[in-house]
C-alpha cells in the first residue's frame, strides 16, 4: 500500500526514507493547523520528543519552519517549502 507523504516532508539535504517521511508528514499537518510549541505537538502525534525536535531542526535547516520565543519554542511554517515545491513542479 503507498503512503500520500505531505509534499514539504521530502527533505533535499537529507535523504527520504519512509519513517522520516511519515514523521515529518505527521508534524507538518500539525503545524498547518497553526503554530505550537514541541510539547503540543507531541501530545497530539504519536512521535517521540526526541524525534520531533530532530525532525524540526532538519525543516529549520531547509527554512520550512522557524521558532520564535527564547525558552519555550514556538514553532511555525515559513512558506518557503511551498515556494519550492511550486518551482520544481513548474507551477
């Protein structure tokens, strides 16, 4: 059976394996929801924390998302990875 992967969880720094790719589609659809903190996104996924802010780091390194906040981080979308994805597709 083939997963539908969120299209900003292909990574071109990294390479895309298939639990990558389900986390980071995971953690993406929390986050178009809105901006959350690692916590929330960790009561409402079924990912470890550890997990989670290794796959934010990685979307931090390709501009997908940003923190805002010093102590607790709030993580939010940047477009950027939309950007991408409409030019590679010719869009």
């Amino acid at each position: 059976m083939k997963s539908n992967y969120h299209p900003k969880a292909f990574l071109s720094l990294k390479k895309n394996v298939r639990p990558g790719l389900v986390a980071r589609t995971e953690i993406l659809f929390l986050l178009e929801k809105g901006s959350s903190d690692t916590k929330a996104i960790l009561k409402k996924s079924k990912l470890g924390y550890s997990s989670i802010l290794h796959h934010l780091h990685l979307f931090e390194a390709e501009n997908i998302v940003v923190h805002k906040g010093k102590r607790l981080y709030i993580w939010e979308l940047t477009g950027v990875g939309q950007q991408r994805l409409a030019n590679a597709t010719g869009i």
